[in-house]
C-alpha cells in the first residue's frame, strides 16, 4: 500500500481513514464513504484499482470530472481513461478494445452510459472494484438527485461478488441510509471522515445591496492577488452583471451558466481550470466536475438553497490544504426567491426544510463551523476561532421598542403587507400604493424615520429569525404576526437585537508556521510557510510548471499542486534525488520533471551568489 501511495501519487503516508477504506474494498466489502471536498476521497478507489486484479469501474456524473480524474491519474503514470460521448467512436472503439485486454486500470463512465454496458462491455472485461462518486445523486433526500442513478441499484444483482465503494462529501443521516438501500449494498463499512475543513474561513454578510456588495468583493479580491476565485450566482443575469462589473477593473473573469452553449461553457471552464483566467462568475452548475486545487477563494453572491449545497461550494476552496476564504452574501430577497423556488418544487417539504436550516447557519450568531459540522452529524466542543461570529461576537440590545413599532405597522394593515411595503411605512415612504391604500394614515407611518432602510432590513431579519413573524410565500409574500410576535408587541416579552456593525472587510494576516528542523528539510511531512520560502525562485517554478502544461495541454496544477510547488520554492532541493523526497512527487514525476526543475533551483541559486 505504502509503496504505491509513494510510487504513484508522491505521499508516505495516508489521510485519516484512507487507509482502513483501502483495506475494507481490497476485502472484496461494500464501503460507504462520506468525506468533504479535498479530503482525499478518490484515492480511496485509485489505489485499490492498481492493487487489485482487473479494472476497477468508476462511475461519474460529470464528463469534466471524469476528465480531470483521467488527466491527473494519466500524469501519474496510471493507465486510466474515460468512456463517454465526448469520444469520437474511434476513441470508445480504442478504449473497448484496451479494456477487454486488460491493459486499463481504471474507467470512468456516466451512470447512462454503464447501464447501456451491463450487458456487454461490463460482462467482457475483468472488473476489479466498482466506484459511485457523487452517491449522494441516488437520494431522493440528496441535494442533487439525479433519477438515472436510481437504476444502479441493479450492478448488485449483475455482479454480486465485485466489492462496491459509494463515495460523497455532503449527506445528512437520512440520505446515507437512502444511499445503502437503493444501492443494495451488502453490509456495508460506513466511514465518516471528519466534515471540518480548518484551512477555510467563514463569513457572512447580510442585507446589502448591490453598489455595496461589488464594492466589498473588489475589497476581498484585492487580498488574493492573482489568485484563482467562483463567484456564484443565483440567476444568469446576476453573474453576467457581475462579470461585467469585474472587468470595468480590469479582472480576468469567465461567465458560467446553463444559458451558454456547450461550446461557450467549455471555454469558461477550460479558461479558469488552466489559469487564463483569475474568476469565474456561475451559477450553481458550474464547480461539480472541477478538481483544481488552487482556488484560494469563494463568493457566494446570493444565499444557497441548502447547506448541502452551500458545503459543496465553499470546498471547492483550498483542496491543496492551504488557507482560503469564503463569503456569503444574504439578503430577505434571496430568501424570499429561494422560498418561492421551494414551494414549487416537486419536493416542498424536503426543499423548505433545508432552506430553512440554511438560513439559520447565515443568520447565526454562534461559531459558524459547529453549525456546520453539527448539520452533518459531527460536534465539536470549542469554537472554531476562524469565521466571522468567532472573530467579532455581536453585542445584543433591548430592542423592544423598535420591534414594537414594526409589528405595530403589520397589525394595523391587518398583515397584508410585505417587508418591503413594511420599511417603506416605517421609513415614511410616499410612493404611490402606500398612499393609494392609506398607509400614510396609520400611527405608525414614519415612526422609523431615523434608523436606514438598509439597517431595518437587518432588524427585520433578525426579528424573522427570532420569530416575531414569518412569510406566507403563498400570500404574495405577507408579513404574518406570530404568538411569540403578539407577546413582544404587548408589552409581556422583550425582544434582544443584534447591534448592527458595518465594517469593511479587513485583510487577514496570513498564519504562520513553525520553522522546520535541518534534518527536516527534505521529510514529507514538513511544511515549509510561505514566508520563509523564496518569492522570486517560486515565481520562476510557476512559469516553469505553465510551460509543462502547455505542453502537454493539461492544467498547470496536475503538473505539480500549489502546495507541492511552495514546498519546492521553500526546500530548495539541488539534486533529482531531493526533488523526489517532496512531499506530492512520485517517481513518475520525479523522472519525468526533476531534472527542470532541478536546473532551473541550481541556476537561480547560481545567480544569487
């Protein structure tokens, strides 16, 4: 095991649990895996592919995915290849053929395509493992389900004794159970990596509109230089508007959403995963099939729909380990279109409920992480120190009186209004269906004249959270009063509010690490921080690996991760042999690429001196 892990993929040792996931398929027994994004799930059907007889099936629902798992396992040296209609009938006929005599070792194919194969290539070839990335797709509770994969349940009844491993980042209890049912899979050994990923932060900021938005996430990006960020989007319109806005300051940024053309999205994604360009603005679909493990940052423009989603998002951050930054904008209006969504949705119930719990996590004031982590069935008894409620806690106020005079204002319209109509009545507002219906009248027009719209925005907000009143999306969005809403108004409860705070983003010092020990310097297991590394030596590794990649017309992160290439600009290694002691170079790599680098360390050092 170790040899291999060594030989192919450049580590000495394996992540939590990797290792007893491995053994379990090597077995020939069902597995369960739920792992978060970057945690190193794909490893755990790759290694037993190249030690067990045969080739191992692996199905995926995206064809960049599977793209991307080929290109990275190809530039390990590993015999893997992709069946999908991205091929030519040439390429597929190629790869048949190569499958049926054995000289494959791992095959990616779409859930369509492998059922339209259990019958013919899946009953010619020898398969060694079967891997259902994405299981959370079977799910009717999942977050994505997709009906084809539903059918997969019958590759337990065609091949009862190939070991089958089903692989997610994001499944709450009910939707693990689901998966093990409609898999069939036979007294399956469940792992469950921990969900906490410590390198991202977590912030969320609410109730802003959209000049203040772009201008705090033109803040945000100014702390990544040149680094890789998504944006996502709610609507289409949204992230062209975004786009548009980010290149008015000269930002390299690509547009993703279901209205372009194939075409038009393969370039948007090519562009980013091969650095062309800086941001990509998209919408949720865009992100599944992308395993590029530099992305230092995400922006979420609008609130998600799910904490599923959400969690899937913001993983797509920092893969390689390092720190990386998330945001999330969240506003009443994102929730009231993600409720309208919701209740015209073929699941309502399921959708509502998990839209509520989203906004719970956005509108918290206790450690984001634990809200996360708890959601996924994992508790952690400290504070995470690196989100933005642990970072700044809010102070509270007795706001009753402010309370009072908005559930004043929904009282005498006899709850028939929105949250908009409900500031504009607090605000002293004059446009012309509030004075049409006489809301200029009540006594309680203009009580709240002095405080911002922006800011009873964000009261309001917090009085939806704390439950003075709710929604009724099937009433054009009405404001209703609830008994605990009756109780403030009357004067028998009090009502505790946030203080507001309105601070820009403010640049985070980077953490550093403990320097390494001499006798260190070369072990896999140390880490070299980014100050003590060689800025100007890791610059001229960065146009060295771009050169290799476009050669090869790969990303530049499959030739060696941002992590590997900090580690080499950090150790300095002079000799082929040192180059392959770092930590992520196996032995093809370090054949195939260490003499480069190794005379372009020895000739910038040369320089130096």
């Amino acid at each position: 095991m170790l040899n291999i892990l060594k030989e192919y993929f450049g580590y000495d040792s394996f992540r939590p649990q990797q290792k007893e996931i491995i053994a379990n398929v090597i077995d020939k027994k069902d597995t369960l895996v739920l792992m978060p994004t970057g945690g190193g799930k794909s490893l755990c059907y790759q290694l037993p592919a190249l030690m067990m007889e045969g080739t191992a099936v692996i199905i995926s629902p995206l064809i960049s995915l599977m793209k991307d798992q080929v290109e990275s396992l190809q530039s390990n040296g590993i015999s893997a290849y992709a069946l999908n209609s991205s091929n030519n009938d040439a390429e597929n006929f190629q790869i048949r053929r190569s499958c049926v005599q054995g000289k494959i070792k791992i095959l990616y194919i779409s859930p369509e395509k492998v059922l339209s194969e259990i019958n013919y290539l899946l009953k010619d070839i020898h398969i060694a493992l079967i891997a259902i990335d994405e299981a959370h797709c079977i799910s009717q509770w999942g977050h994505d389900f997709r009906p084809e994969y539903t059918q997969l349940k019958t590759l337990r009844d065609e091949f009862p004794e190939v070991p089958i491993i089903a692989l997610t980042a994001t499944a709450d209890k009910i939707t693990k159970e689901d998966i093990i049912k409609q898999l069939n899979l036979h007294e399956p050994k469940i792992f469950v990596s921990s969900f906490d990923r410590p390198n991202l932060s977590l912030e969320v900021r609410r109730g802003y509109k959209t000049n203040d938005k772009n201008r705090i996430i033109l803040k945000f990006i100014d702390r990544h230089p040149n680094e890789s960020g998504i944006i996502y989007c709610m609507s289409r319109n949204t992230t062209e508007k975004v786009a548009i806005m980010l290149k008015h300051h000269g930002l390299g940024v690509a547009v993703y959403h279901a209205g372009l053309n194939n075409k038009d999205r393969d370039k948007a994604q090519n562009d980013f995963i091969n650095d062309r360009v800086q941001i990509v603005c998209a919408t949720i679909a865009f992100g599944m099939g992308i395993d590029k493990s530099n992305v230092r940052w995400v922006i979420h423009y609008n609130l998600p729909k799910s904490i599923e989603n959400y969690y899937q998002e913001i993983g797509r951050a920092g893969r390689d380990g390092l720190e990386s930054d998330t945001l999330l904008f969240y506003s009443l209006s994102d929730l009231v279109m993600l409720s309208k969504f919701a209740a015209e949705s073929g699941q309502q119930t399921i959708n509502k409920e998990k839209l509520r719990r989203m906004q719970q996590y956005a509108e918290a004031d206790i450690c984001r992480r634990r809200i996360l982590l708890n959601y996924f069935g994992e508790t952690m008894d400290h504070d995470c120190g690196n989100c933005d409620v642990c970072k700044n806690p809010p102070q509270r106020f007795d706001g009753t009186v402010l309370v009072q005079k908005a559930l004043s204002a929904i009282a005498r319209t006899n709850e028939k209004i929105s949250i908009y109509m409900l500031i504009n009545i607090l605000k002293g507002g004059v446009n012309k269906e509030l004075i049409d219906k006489g809301y200029n009248k009540l006594k309680t027009y203009g009580v709240g004249r002095d405080i911002p719209a922006k800011d009873w925005n964000d009261y309001l907000m917090q009085m939806l959270n704390l439950g003075y009143f709710e929604i009724a999306y099937n009433e054009n969005n009405h404001i209703k009063m609830t008994s605990l809403g009756k109780r403030v108004l009357f004067g028998q409860e009090k009502a505790l509010l946030a203080v507001l705070r309105h601070e820009e983003v403010k640049p985070k010092p980077k953490k550093k690490t403990k320097a390494i020990a001499e006798e260190q310097l070369f072990s896999d297991k140390s880490m070299v921080s980014h100050e003590t590394e060689d800025k100007a030596l890791f610059e001229q590794l960065r146009l060295l690996r771009s050169k290799f990649a476009e050669e090869q017309k790969i990303p530049a992160y499959i030739v060696l991760s941002d992590k590997t290439l900090h580690l080499i600009a950090g150790k300095k290694p002079t000799t082929i042999n040192e180059f392959g002691l770092i930590n992520g170079i196996g032995d093809y790599k370090k054949e195939k690429y260490g003499n480069d680098f190794v005379t372009e360390i020895n000739k910038f050092l040369n320089n130096e001196n």
